[in-house]
C-alpha cells in the first residue's frame, strides 16, 4: 500500500491536474484512511455489500409508500417494518414458521 500511495502522488505530479485520472487519484489520496482500514483492523471489510443489503429494503418500500393509500397505509408499513427488525435482531425470525405459496393461488 506504501508502494501504491507513493506512485499515486508520482502520477499525480505528472498529469495535468484537471484530468479524470487526477480526480481519481485525489480522491484516493483523500479517502486514504478509509483505504487502508482493512490493513489496521481485520474486522473491518473491504465492501460494504451487508449494508446495502439492508438498505435495500427500505429504498424499495420508499417508492412504495406513495401507493399506500393513506397515511394510514404508510403507518402500518412502519409498524410491519419495526416489528420484522425487532424480530431479525433478536433471532426471532428464524423461529418463525415460512409458508410457502401455493401454487393453485
């Protein structure tokens, strides 16, 4: 990474300072700390796919919510949603029992 760092500030004396490629390359010099958290704590992860995945729901529901209804409907959305979560952070929704649909409906 030391490598890497030093031939991002090369490059980015060689190039003309208003290219994309000099953009880049600021933006990884100024998000470096970020970068490199992976080499200072093992825990930490390299993507962030587990939060996307549960922001997703949530993006999803938003484009929803305008064909609620009512607010009403937008409020008992809210109630399913904090009662799922709570239900998730608790291990709860692994004991639940899934219904599968079925096929004639």
């Amino acid at each position: 990474m030391a490598d890497l760092r030093a031939w991002l500030e090369a490059t980015l004396r060689r190039i003309s300072g208003k290219s994309d490629l000099a953009k880049a390359i600021r933006y990884a010099l100024a998000q470096w700390g970020a970068l490199t958290t992976v080499l200072r704590d093992g825990r930490a992860c390299l993507h962030n796919n587990a939060a996307e995945r549960r922001m997703r729901p949530l993006a999803l529901g938003r484009k929803n919510y305008p064909f609620a209804g009512a607010p009403e409907g937008g409020r008992r959305a809210a109630i399913i949603y904090t009662l799922v979560g709570t239900a998730e952070m608790n291990g709860w929704a692994r004991s639940l029992p899934v219904r599968a649909a079925r096929p004639d409906r």
